[in-house]
C-alpha cells in the first residue's frame, strides 16, 4: 500500500476521531439538564443561578467560536484541537469535584472555552481532509448525524448517570474520551495552518468580537430573568451592538483582519450562515420544550424522557445520510429547503401537545419528522457554509457556522420561553391563579412555544429559496459527479 493510500485510508479513521470530538461538543450542552434538581440539591443552589450551569456552557461556547476557528487556522489545526481536548477534560474534572455553585458555573465556563476552540478546528480539519464534492459530504453527513444524535444522547445519558452513579458522572464522562481523543489525533491527522504570508494576529478584532458576541449571548440568556425591557438587557445588547460596530471598524483598516469580511461576498455562504442561525433557534428549543412537556405535563421520569429520544436520534442517522447522498445529487439548495419545510411541519404539528396525551399520539410523529427536517437541514447548511471556501479560511468559515447555530440557538430559546412563560401566566391568570391549572397552563404554553418554532423554521425555508444561489447548488453536483469519476481516470 502507498503512503498515498495509507493517508486516504487513514482520514476516515481520523474522522470518528473527529465526530467523537463533536460528541462531546454537543453532549455537554444537553447532558446535565435532567441532572439541574441533583446537582441544585447537593451543592446548594439558589433557583435564579441553577440555569448558569446550562448558561455559562453556553455563553463561553457562542462568544469565542470564532476567535477558536481563526486560532486553527493560523496556528495549526491539530494543535489548537488537541488544546481545546485538553481543557475539556480538565474543566470536566473540575467540574465533578465542584464543592459550590461558583466553581462548578466557573469549570462549566472552561468546559464552553474548550468547546469553542475544539468545534471549528475539527470541522476544519474535516473540511481540509475530504476535498469538496461527493466525498466531502459524506465526511459531513456523519458529521451531522453525530452532532444531531448528540443532543438526544445527552437527555439519555443524563438521565442514566443521576439516577445511577450520581450528577459527577455527567461531567466526568468526559474526560476518558477527551484524552484518548487527544492521544491517538498525532497519529491520524496530519497538522495544518493558513500558509497566507500574512501572519499577524488581529488582537483588537479578537478581543471586541469576542467581548461582543459574549455580551450578545448573556444578554439572550438572561433576558427572561431580568426581562427584555429591562435596563440591563437593553444596555447590554447597547454595549453588544457597539463592541461588535467597533469590531466592523477595526477589521476594515486591519492588514490581517480576522474575519476579512471578502468572504460574505459569497452569497451562498451569507445565506447558509443565515438559515443555520434559523436552524439553530427552531430545534434547539424544541429538544428544551419536548423534554419539559414530557416531564412536567406527562409526567415521566428523567429516564423516560431520555428513552423517549431513542426513535430521534436514530431518524437523524439515517436523515444525516441521506442527505450526504441527495446533496451530490440535486444540489444543497432543494435538500436545504425540504429539511427546513419538515421542521416547520414538525413543529406546527408538535403544537397539538396535550394534557392527556402520550408518546406515540403526541411525540413519535413529530419526533420523527423533526429529526428528519434536522438531517437535511443541518448537514447541508454545513455542507453550503464551506463550499467552496479556500484552504486557508476553513477555520474562519467553520466558527461562522457554529456561531450561527449557537447564537440562533440561544435566542431562540430565549424568545420561545418568553412566549411559553407568559402564555402561562395569562392562563393561570384567567383562571384565578388555581394551581390545579398549572399542567393545562404549562401545556398551553409549551404549544405556543412550538408554534413560535414553526414561524423560524418557516423563515428559514423561505430565505433558503430567497438566499442559497441555485448555480452554486447546481455547481456542487458538478463538482460531486468529478470527484466521484476521479478514481476511475486515475
């Protein structure tokens, strides 16, 4: 065997060391919200602080994504990677051992760090790897699946671990899999920076997009708390806006900007950015309500919620899959736009939940139709986000897109439960505030949450048609029939 086939081989080992990574990524952002009552109980924690152990996840991972994909890319994507590994096994560790709530939101902190630098320099090292067409989504295909599946794992998982060996497990299953991760990538992926001539690092930039996208995301996430109209919510996206308006400024007159904003010049690529940000703010609270509706209206344990996911997460396997195959088919622009159209139906049809309902009348089907819309949705608004992007800006171009989930995510969910929380109060308020009405009032909030969903996912099928270019789709089935012939003209 060459040393030529000897790589080949070798990158799709190399790739489930990578969706292992993605994993992780993805599992600490859902794992430990069965565990919220243990880990509140045993480490004392005030009610308004117990969301800051899902939050301060959140908040590190959606502000310095894009500082971690420009990282990669000018000082080595292995390193970079194996670096975020590290700190994620060693914040998870920490975080087990927490004794209070401020080291254990402070360990959360450095788990989302590690999570922001990991995430971009693996979907780049995944990008660099496969080249663009046919095999590249096939490489993205599994990519997704695993991201996808992640969040169903994570209620399973989480579930299992608190009611086992305890809450600590939750954190520490981690760490094993982040260093044996860490161990074997020196062996299987070969190490990769921006050859640009150009090597200077945009502090400036960094430090104002960061502290711009940070403050964007605590603003979101705590707007239910301190209200949207509230000074601090409004003086802290004030202070956003400016930061990231600064940002603008400074990466305009930079000689090395770390966003070179060229790069929104391809349109296909603004519009993927845009749909994932859609993507992210439909089906990251509808894992969030879909888990609450079953716990708190029909009543199942943390265990059943989890189980009750199992269906999900395998249609995203078999979705993610499918998608990798039509992409070379027809183009990313019709399979984006079906995904986006069965997570609006999805979700329009989850907003019939009811009080006296159960799992095959009221989650199976819209489960079901939701994890396919995910499938098609997700891989192919990756699939677009790095199409055609040059070898030295896959960093770049891969914290773009995560950073558009993330932050769609998080304002997503924080306007969705704005809009399920106060239906709830108009509910209970209608009928005297009798507790007796809370599963009803709840229900009924939790259906006009996913209705909220369903007008997301509905904007991201219409600005799929409005803004992914139909040449560029057409030119990615060209380009996959090319590389498929490839090997046979070799």
């Amino acid at each position: 065997m060459t040393d030529a086939q000897q790589y080949m081989d070798r990158r799709w080992i190399a790739l489930i060391l990578l969706c292992f990574a993605q994993f992780i990524v993805v599992l600490d952002a859902s794992i430990v919200n069965v565990a919220l009552p243990s880990i509140g109980e045993a480490l004392d924690f005030s009610q308004e602080n117990l969301a800051w152990v899902v939050n301060a996840y959140v908040l590190t991972f959606g502000g310095f994504l894009l500082l971690g994909g420009r990282l990669a890319d000018l000082l080595g994507r292995r390193r970079v990677f194996i670096s975020g590994l590290l700190l994620v096994a060693a914040a998870s560790l920490a975080a087990g051992f927490a004794a209070n709530e401020g080291q254990l939101i402070a360990a959360r902190a450095a788990q989302g760090l590690g999570a922001a630098i990991i995430s971009p320099s693996a979907l780049s090292i995944v990008t660099n790897a496969f080249s663009d067409g046919a095999e590249r989504n096939k490489a993205l295909g599994a990519w997704g699946a695993i991201s996808g599946a992640a969040g169903a794992a994570g209620v399973l998982l989480g579930g299992i671990l608190t009611d086992g060996p305890g809450w600590e497990w939750v954190l520490w299953i981690n760490v094993p899999v982040a260093l044996v991760v860490a161990a074997l990538a020196p062996r299987l992926i070969l190490e990769s920076r921006s050859e640009s001539a150009t090597r200077h690092f945009d502090t400036a930039g960094a430090v104002s997009v960061t502290a711009g996208l940070s403050l964007l995301v605590y603003a979101i996430v705590d707007a239910n708390d301190a209200g949207w109209g509230s000074t601090q919510t409004l003086g802290l996206l004030a202070l956003s806006a400016a930061l990231l308006a600064a940002f603008v400024a400074i990466e305009l007159r930079s000689r090395a900007p770390l966003v070179p904003f060229r790069i929104f010049r391809l349109r296909t690529l603004t519009g993927a950015n845009t749909v994932g940000l859609l993507v992210g703010g439909s089906l990251f609270s509808m894992f969030f309500f879909i888990t609450l509706y079953m716990q708190q209206v029909l009543g199942y344990s943390p265990i059943e919620a989890g189980l009750s996911y199992l269906p999900l997460a395998l249609m995203i396997f078999v979705a993610s899959g499918v998608a990798a195959q039509l992409v070379t088919r027809v183009g990313f622009k019709p399979v984006m736009a079906m995904g986006m159209a069965l997570i609006a139906a999805a979700l329009l049809w989850f907003s019939q939940v009811s009080v006296g309902g159960g799992f095959v009348s009221d989650i199976l089907g819209p489960s079901l139709l939701a994890a396919a819309g995910l499938g098609l949705a997700f891989v192919t608004t990756t699939i677009a986000a790095v199409s055609g992007i040059r070898e030295q800006e896959s960093g770049l171009a891969s914290g773009l897109i995560n950073t558009s989930q993330q932050i769609g995510g998080a304002l997503g969910l924080a306007v969705l439960a704005t809009i399920a929380n106060s239906r709830t109060d108009d509910v209970l308020a209608n009928a005297g505030g009798v507790r007796s009405e809370m599963t009803n009032a709840l229900n009924e909030g939790f259906q006009s949450a996913f209705l909220g969903g369903a007008g997301i996912a509905a904007l991201g099928f219409v600005l799929t048609l409005i803004l992914i270019r139909g040449r560029d789709s057409r030119a990615h089935i060209e380009l996959g029939a090319h590389t498929q012939e490839q090997p046979a003209n070799a």
